[in-house]
C-alpha cells in the first residue's frame, strides 16, 4: 500500500534556508512522516523551487524553461529521491517525471539527466523500484489544455494522428539495454 506525492525540492539562496526550511516541512515532510510505514510510495517530481529570506524566489532570468514556463532542471530528481528518503525510506517509485518541450532534443537531454541522477541514487543504496516518464502522448493539462507537449509520442488533437518522438526510441533503447549506455 503506498501513495504519490509532488514533491518539488526547494532549494534555498541567499539567506533563504529558513523559508526553505518551513516550506519543505509544511508541504514535503509531513507527508513523508506519515507514510514511514507504507510498503512504498510514488514520487512526482518535474522541477526545483527556490526560497529567498523572503519566500520563493523567481526562476533565475539566466535559466532555461520549459514550455510549462519551469525551470529545466533535472537534476531535481535526483534531489527529491535522496530528500524523500531522509525522511520516509521506504522503497520509491518514480511516477511521474518529464519535461513540457516543443523541441524533443531537449526532452531527450532531460530524460538523460534526469536518470543519470536516479542511477547516481541506486548506486548509493535507495531503494527505486522503477522510472514512469510523464507522459507517454501529449496530453491535456488541466490549466494549460492541449498546448504543453509532454509526450514521449506526439499527438495531434485535431487529427488523432500519433508521432513517436526520439526521446521514446531513447526510453526503449534504455529500456532493452537496461542501462543508460545505449
């Protein structure tokens, strides 16, 4: 029996660890106490925030973004696993990752990084039991409607034609190979 939490890590700057502090307890840490004792959970996981000593901070201007208008980073993944575990180790599911992105190169760079951090964290003893990439086709996001691309296999919505991308070849080929040296 387990759950799935959104957990973005918020990372502090300048002066921002209390405010840091207070939002990960308030929005991450409580969760993760109360599931210490379930067989597993799921974590969702797309991005960083950051926390200034005045609360949260916008995306650097220097910062590449997604098409979501989220910073490109990730690496978070890595640090939301390893975050997770301080709290509620139990084994971890990814169950949702990816990257809103027009150009399928940069999912691709994404989904590199992204796993690279995930097998840095197996390495190092966690317990993650599996990588779900969000999502498989473009999809409908709730405040956003078709625009934001997310899929591993494009889609059309005006035709239902459906295009598979590179970056699902790059997930197969990892996925063959079980390894990220494809």
């Amino acid at each position: 029996i387990g759950l799935t939490l959104a957990l973005d890590p918020v990372h502090a700057r300048n002066g921002g660890e209390a405010v840091a502090k207070r939002i990960i307890d308030e929005c991450h840490n409580v969760y993760l106490e109360a599931i210490k004792d379930d067989d597993f959970f799921g974590l969702q996981c797309y991005s960083r925030r950051l926390a200034g000593p005045d609360g949260m901070l916008p995306i650097p201007e220097d910062a590449e973004t997604t098409d979501m208008g989220w910073e490109f980073y990730p690496e978070t993944l890595e640090d939301a696993i390893r975050d997770s575990a301080k709290i509620a180790n139990i084994p971890m599911l990814v169950t949702e990752n990816g990257v809103a992105a027009t150009d399928d190169s940069r999912r691709v760079e994404y989904i590199q990084r992204a796993l690279a951090g995930v097998a840095l964290c197996i390495n190092d003893g966690y317990n993650v039991m599996g990588y779900l990439y969000w999502s498989a086709f473009d999809n409908f996001e709730w405040s956003f409607g078709f625009a934001p691309r997310f899929g591993i296999i494009g889609a059309n919505h005006q035709t239902q034609e459906r295009t598979i991308r590179e970056s699902a070849k790059y997930l197969g080929r990892i996925a063959q190979k079980n390894a990220l040296t494809i």
